[in-house]
C-alpha cells in the first residue's frame, strides 16, 4: 500500500470526522432544548458531547491501528522470471 510523505494531523482528522458525523450531535442538540425549555440540567449535553467526541477518538484509533497492521515490508523473494534476469 502507498504511504504518503505526510503523517496528517490528528487534530484535522478529528475536525473533518465530526464534520463528516454531524448525526452524533442531535442527542446534545436535544439535550440543550430540554435544558432551555424544561430546566434540565445542562450537563446532560455536555456529557451526551463528551461521549460522542469519546466515540470518534475511539473509533480513529481502532481504525489507525488496523491500518499499521499490514505495513510491515515484505522480505526479499527470488526472482524467477527467466527474462527480467540483469547481465
């Protein structure tokens, strides 16, 4: 597989992986409403925020992980094609 020269930031990851799961927020979004219009405490959507941040940073570690599972290089193998041998 192709690596490229530039690691990527953890913190732009993380950026672009709640942009691209905005659907976690609604449990927070419903959570500051009940706040505003029943008087629940606020903390309830902190921690419905906090548990989805939690979930994405999880899920970008399992993903980080399983893909340096496969990087190791492949060990040198005998060449047996009779016409790419060098003279």
């Amino acid at each position: 597989m192709r690596r490229t020269k530039r690691s990527g930031s953890f913190l732009l990851c993380l950026f672009i992986n709640m942009l691209l799961n905005l659907e976690g927020l609604i449990p927070a979004a419903l959570l500051l409403v009940m706040h505003f219009w029943l008087g629940w405490s606020v903390w309830w959507a902190v921690l419905a925020l906090g548990l989805w941040i939690a979930g994405l940073i999880l899920w970008m570690r399992v993903i980080g992980w399983a893909g340096e599972c496969g990087s190791a290089p492949d060990p040198p193998k005998e060449n047996k094609n009779p016409y790419s041998v060098r003279k």
